[in-house]
C-alpha cells in the first residue's frame, strides 16, 4: 500500500469543465471520502484515478510511482487500483470464487488467498462457489471488495459502493468495508454524497463543490471548522444566524442572546454557524442555570417536531424576532408543539463574514 | 490532448465505424435500386407501366389481403393470448406451447398442406385464413409476454377504484397491451407484404407473385421493377408506423417482472367454448399441414425416398445456411457494437439502415441483387457469394438483434472492472466479454442458419443453376403436382426450423422482435 497524490487534475467533457484543479492528498493506508452532490465530479475523479479515463492536465503519483503526467498514461491493467463500482460489477458469468480471484496470476488462483480475502470481507467460505445473482446486495459489495482486495491493490478505490442498498444493510455493509479496508491497511478513496458516511467511516473527508475541492480535512474538524456556510450547511444541519461582533471581539450579538466565538473579529456584521445539537431548551418555569451570567436566555415557541426516537429535531421560533433555528434534543422527552421554552448555547461558535 | 487512453479509444472506433457504415450500405443496396430505378425511369414511363387494369388488381388483393391478415391475426392472437395468460382454461402451459408452434411450418408449406387435400382453398377466402394461421403467433408471443408482464398492481388499483372486471380490461389493460399488440400486426403485415410461396400456391396473385411471374415469364425488367416500387412503397407505410411505435415503446426493465401473478377470469360456461375454439384454431394451424404431409409421405402415388437427392438438397441447404449465418452474425457485430457502445445518431442510424432491408420483401432484395449483379458486378452473378449477400441483408435485423442483446449483457463498466484486476485489452475480450456475448451471438447465427433453410423466394431467383435446396426441390415438385414428392422435403424443412422457432418465440416473448 503507497500514499496517493494528485495536484492540479482538470478535465471537462465537450468543453465544460467538470474538475478544475483538483489537489489531494491521501495518506498511506487512511480512507479518503470524497463528498459531494450529485453532478460535482466525484466519480470522474474516481475514474481518473483508476486510469479509465484521461484528464486534461495534471500529476497523479502512487507513493512514488507517477501513473499520470503530461507525458505519461498508465493504463488502467498497469495502475495496480482495486475499483469497487457502484452496482458491485460482478461478472455475471463467474461464480464468487472466480470472481475474486479474477485479478490474480493464474498459479495462485487455487492458492489460499481466496480464504483470507473472504474472510477479511467477513464472508463465510461456503459463499465461495454461488452465484452473483445467488447473493444478497450487500454480500454483492463484500465480494467486490473481496476482488478488488485480492491482487494486493496500492489503492483501493470505491464509487458509492453503498447507495444501492437500503437503510439497514447501507452501514452495516459500511462498517463492514472499512473494517476489512483497515484490516488489509488499504490506501482507499471512497466516492459518496452521503454525509453521515462520508464522516463516520472515514479518516478525511474531501469536500468536493463545482469540480473543485473546497475543503479537505478530518471529519471532526470539517463538522466543526468548516470553511464557509456552504460547506457548515453541507456536511450538517446547522442554523445560520445574523449577528454583530461586540466592542470586546470576541463575542457576538444575535437573536440567541450574546455569544462566544471560537476565533475573535473585528467588530461589524457576521453570520454564526450553530449547530443543532448546541442549543439546549430549559423550560420556560424554570430560571436558565447554565446561561452566560447577566445575559437574559432567549424565549422561543416550539414550532415543530420531528421524531426520530432516539432524539428528535426541534424547530423554534425566536421572540421578539422570529428568528428560525432548529434544536437537536435527546428523544427521552421532547418538547410539545406550541411551548414556550428558554435557549442557550453550549460551547463556542464559529463566525463567518456576513454575506 | 494526446493521452494514450484517447488515442487507444480512438483506434479502435474508426475501422469499427467504417465497417458499421459499410454493412449499412450492403443493407441499403436494395432500396437504393429501387429508388434509383423509379427516378431514372421517369414519371411518365413509370405511370405507363403502372396504370394498367392488372395493377389495379394486384393494388386491391395485396390490400385486402394484408387489411384482413392483420385484422384476423390482431384478434386471433391477443384472444389466444388472453385465453391462455388470464383465464382458467384448462392445460393451459400446452395451449402456450402449441400456439406458438406455427411459426416452425413455412407459410408456403401449410399452403402446400392444404391445397394437396382441396382446392377450395384457392382464392381470397382461402388465402387469408392460411396465412393468418401462420402468422397469427407474430401477434400472440408478444402480446402474451406483455400480459405476463403487466404489474397486475394496476388492475387492482382500477377495481379498487370500484370498475369492473371487464370494464378494467377494456379500460386498462387492453391499452397497455397497444405496443405489443401493434407492434406484432406490423410484423404480420410486412410478412405478408412479402410472402410468395403459399399466395402463388393458393393463385391468389400479390404484388410478390406478380413481381416473380413478370420476371420468370419474360425476364421483363422494367414492369417487374415498377411493381416492385410500388410494393416498397407499401412496406414504407407499415415501417414508418413500426418504427414510430418502437421508438415511444418502453422497454421493460431486467427482473421487473411481476412478482404476483395476475388475477385470473374465471371462465365458467365459457370454458367449453373457449377450449373447442384453441382446439379447433390448433387443428387448423398444426393438425391440418401435419396431416396432410404424414398422409402423402405415406399413402401418396408418387412418394419416393430418393435418398440422394435428398441427402444432396439438404447438404446444399445446411452448408448455404452455415455460411450465411457465419457471415450474417459478422456483419452484425459492428453494427450492433455501434448501436450499444456508440449509440447517438451514428449508432441508430446505421442499425435503422439494416432494418429497413427487413421490411422489403425478398422478392425485392433478389431482384435488386440481380439487376445490380448482371450491371455492375457481373463475375458474382449466378454464384453463391450473391446468393449468401442476399441473405445476410435479408436477415441481418434478426442478427443484430440478437447481438445487441448480448452486447447489452456485457456493459463497458466490467471491462473497466478487468482493467483495473490488471487484465489487458486482449484478456479482458477472453476473460469478461466473449464469455458474456457468446450465448447471444450463437442464438444469432442460428436463427439466421433457421431463417436461410426456409427461404423460398430469394432462394428461386438467385440461386446458381443446378443448386438444389430443399425450398427448390420442394417447389418445383409442387409446382408440378407431385405432392407426395414434395412431402419429405417439406417435413425436412420443419424439423430443421423447430429449433429456431423455440429462439424466435423466445425473443418475441422478450419484446424485442425479429
């Protein structure tokens, strides 16, 4: 397993840019997710990658092997890449076992490999002599992987390899795949618009908007630190919140009450990033403990309530302003629709010049 | 940009491309001397030829023939159809089998079967119920499989929505089933627009028996031309309302197939009726040529097993046909690669171009390759290679068909997936795509081989002196009135398009047509 580099990679189709310089790094045996909206390039980024098509312009090294120049094309059989396509691709006409020994020399196709690989996919052995059509979705993924795995790939590269399967199967087969990507220490760049699975399985998460890369940072940080609202908005709920920074700063006023900034300003107009799960309710009866001391907690009605169970979205309206913001709260005891309630926030906020 | 991957595509396109459009124009060939001869023949010759009382004649049997063929066969085949996927009639997966089965007996031979035992037969009357018995199961495949895909979730919807159950066929289910239903009569229509053997058997003359009587009687170049213009002209009219149909025609998706059967009428004191009707529809289509056949092989005054005229005929047939059907299915490939790969306007365009030589009936094709042969290429005149020409462009719609369905099984993204398991071009084509295409492009080649075996008309006019086929042996011993002569040769024929028939039902079921 190498390290992956691309810089400076454009390509457009009959005139119309579809990536325009793209930059990334991914490091030696991490998952990389490229996240983005449908139409944004991700997968004609992948497929560069993997050296079905050329780009315009642009380096692409494996560790230290440069598989694309402005001189220098390899093609795709030479690249060493595992691609795991969206629909799983297996060939139709083979059975699981040929299928994931496809990429290795005839002499080692009997050999053990085939064990370890279906192992490592957590596959029983038995599935070995079934047919694609005989499996499951996401027993089609795992063998996928399986193939792509086998020939012992520098980078293993997946294009939305869980959209085509439902809710439940979806991050089961996701934590499967990258257990089994860690386990074999695989280089992986992993293609999704998929918020949740961009940052839950992997280790950095580029954030890719009009063939570009906007952002390109570890989940934690991109959730908390985005660069602009688009991508605040992007990769998370979040409430966008009109504000002014104070004499001081290093705080800001807005319809929540006076706020704490991650970073100090200069004082004039911003907008505050908060996210969800930051704002707490406390009944309206009982006096607000946890606010900032001398600062009067904002009064909001509930407006709505989404229920998911396990916790449940409550969307607030913010007197006297009528400000819109959305609360994440725990689902043990959700609030009615039509309560009055007290805000606060929780930790720091981020600021973004007003726009 | 000059990247290698650019460069690899671009190879390997442009002598595929080349070898499209030069396949395209060899299909081309005889509409384009039929248009070429109307225009240098000029108007006011052309009308001359064309205003005689004779024509007049042909105009309104080749009409009436074709109005009333697609008529009985549209009812016929979606009764059948209804009959057998909708209601309880009993042996249900045998009447599927046995309504089917016409299509394995040539037209010309149920014809044969039927005017060897009365010659009531001859005449309008005759000839539309012979061919609609052998043409009817172009309507029936396809309209069955159309019912047995139906999401039977629409019917319910209808009765939910408080219809009732007949008001739901007529208002529901009978529209679903216009594609498939429409689509069938046009085939019907184009097949009796080229049918010869069995109307020339039964005299009821046709722009084709015409056609084949001016150029046998007096090798009369212009007036047989002319008739041929003017039959094209009718098979256009039918072409342009396929062509219009399966272009808004939906395909159905792989595995969409309905998981719950539909509801089943219950056929109560129908049920009777409903049985004597297939029975006697069976006994006319299949009991009737069979019967007649068995019995001049058996009790008729001249059969004779000439065993070696036999074995020669039929050699000649096989090995013609292998050689078409090789030839056939190459042609095929480019064309067929265009459509799926390339697809855009190229792509079609090209694979519209050999449908098109579908629509024309043989009778035009030969005499085409005839006329253009004896002007411009003389050497292949009267030789095999034009015979196998003609039939590789009469035939060509069925291969492709079949080759672009294969094509389809085998999508570009597995052979990306081989590329990148490190397996180059060459493996890959080994490994992944001719192991996927295979099955596809040899059930291709064979109804082509099927399809050649059974040729008549084409056969008559191009083949080389002193080629014998079964068609020709069969012909001219009827021609002659030697029925119980004709008989093995006819029974040869049938036992050797069975299998064919079993792939064509096949496809007309998948909605794709020949």
């Amino acid at each position: 397993m190498t390290s992956l580099t691309m810089t400076g990679v454009r390509k457009g189709f009959a005139g119309v840019p579809v990536l325009c310089g793209v930059d990334l790094d991914v490091p030696q045996g991490s998952i990389t997710a490229v996240l983005g909206p449908s139409g944004c390039g991700k997968t004609t980024l992948l497929r560069i990658l993997a050296g079905f098509l050329a780009p315009d312009a642009g380096r692409i090294a494996f560790g230290d092997t440069v598989v694309v120049s402005d001189h220098r094309h390899v093609p795709p059989q030479l690249r060493r890449v595992g691609y795991v396509p969206q629909e799983g691709a297996l060939f139709p006409h083979l059975d699981v076992a040929a299928n994931v020994t496809f990429g290795l020399p005839r002499r080692a196709r009997r050999g053990d490999r085939l064990g370890a690989v279906l192992d490592l996919v957590e596959l029983p052995r038995a599935l070995a002599a079934r047919r694609p059509h005989e499996l499951s979705g996401g027993q089609q993924q795992r063998v996928a992987l399986a193939r792509a795995l086998a020939p012992g790939p520098a980078v293993v590269l997946l294009d939305e390899p869980f959209s085509s399967l439902d809710a439940g199967l979806r991050s089961a087969t996701g934590r499967a795949i990258t257990r089994a990507l860690r386990a074999a220490s695989a280089t992986a760049v992993l293609v999704t618009h998929d918020q949740d699975e961009a940052l839950s399985l992997a280790d950095q998460v580029a954030v890719m908007r009009d063939g570009t890369l906007a952002q390109v940072a570890r989940p934690v940080d991109l959730y908390h630190a985005p660069v602009d609202t688009a991508v605040a908005t992007f990769v998370g709920g979040a409430t966008l919140l009109p504000a002014t920074v104070t004499r001081s700063g290093d705080t800001a006023r807005s319809a929540l009450g006076e706020l704490q900034m991650v970073d100090p300003l200069p004082p004039g107009p911003v907008s505050l990033l908060v996210r969800p799960e930051q704002i707490e309710l406390v009944a309206a009866a009982t006096p607000a403990t946890n606010g900032r001391p001398g600062v009067e907690p904002a009064v909001a009605r509930v407006s709505e309530v989404c229920f998911y169970g396990h916790d449940a979205a409550v969307h607030l309206i913010v007197a006297p302003s009528g400000t819109q913001v959305v609360a994440r709260v725990l689902g043990v005891d959700p609030p009615e629709v039509g309560a009055e309630v007290h805000l606060a926030v929780r930790g720091c906020v981020r600021a973004y010049a007003a726009s | 940009m000059s990247s290698a991957g650019r460069r690899r595509r671009h190879a390997s396109g442009v002598p595929v491309l080349l070898a499209g459009i030069a396949v395209a124009a060899l299909a081309l060939v005889p509409l384009g001397f039929v248009v070429v001869y109307t225009v240098a023949i000029g108007p006011s010759e052309g009308w001359e030829l064309l205003v005689r009382p004779r024509i007049g004649e042909l105009v309104a049997n080749t009409t009436k023939l074709v109005a009333g063929g697609i008529a009985l066969c549209l009812v016929v085949g979606t009764g059948c159809a209804f009959l057998v996927e909708r209601t309880d009639l009993p042996m249900r997966r045998v009447w599927y089998a046995l309504l089917a089965a016409p299509l394995a007996i040539p037209a010309f031979v149920n014809g044969f079967g039927w005017i060897s035992l009365t010659h009531r037969v001859e005449g309008f009357a005759g000839a539309l119920m012979i061919v609609t018995l052998s043409y009817f199961p172009l309507v029936y495949l396809p309209v069955a499989a159309s019912l047995r895909q139906l999401d039977p979730a629409l019917e319910e919807a209808a009765f939910a929505l408080g219809r009732s159950p007949l008001r739901t066929v007529l208002t529901v289910v009978l529209p679903q089933l216009r594609p498939a239903a429409l689509g069938g009569s046009l085939l019907v229509g184009l097949h009796l627009l080229a049918e010869f053997g069995a109307l020339q058997m039964l005299r009821f003359p046709t722009f084709t028996t015409a056609i084949y009587d001016q150029y046998r009687s007096s090798f009369n170049g212009p007036a047989a031309n002319m008739i041929a213009s003017v039959l094209v002209l009718f098979c256009l009219v039918l072409l342009l309302g396929e062509l219009r149909l399966r272009g808004s025609r939906r395909y159905a998706r792989v595995g969409a197939g309905a998981a719950r059967s539909a509801a089943q009428h219950q056929l109560g004191r129908w049920r009777v009726p409903a049985l004597l009707g297939v029975c006697g529809l069976a006994v006319l289509a299949l009991g009737v040529p069979a019967y007649s056949l068995v019995r001049w092989l058996v009790v008729g005054s001249s059969t004779e097993f000439p065993i070696t005229e036999l074995a020669l005929a039929t050699a000649t047939s096989v090995s013609l046909a292998g050689v078409a059907a090789v030839v056939t299915t190459l042609l095929a490939l480019p064309v067929a690669w265009l459509a799926v790969r390339r697809g855009g306007v190229v792509g079609t365009a090209l694979e519209r171009g050999t449908y098109l030589a579908n629509a024309l009936p043989g009778i035009v094709v030969a005499l085409a390759f005839v006329t253009v042969a004896v002007r411009y290429v003389q050497p292949v005149y009267q030789t095999h290679v034009l015979l196998v020409a003609a039939y590789a462009v009469l035939f060509l719609p069925r291969a492709v068909v079949s080759v672009r369905a294969a094509l389809e099984q085998a999508p570009p993204l597995l052979e990306d997936v081989a590329g990148s398991l490190g397996s180059g071009p060459l493996a890959t084509a080994r490994r992944v795509t001719l192991p996927l295409i295979l099955p596809g492009v040899g059930a291709g080649a064979a109804l082509v081989f099927l399809a050649v075996v059974t040729e008549l008309t084409a056969t008559l006019l191009l083949s080389p002196l002193g080629t014998s086929t079964l068609a020709t042996e069969f012909w001219s011993r009827t021609s002659s009135v030697a029925y119980g002569a004709a008989a093995p040769y006819a029974l040869l024929m049938i036992v050797l398009s069975v299998p064919a028939t079993l792939l064509l039902g096949r496809q007309l079921r998948k909605g794709l047509g020949p």
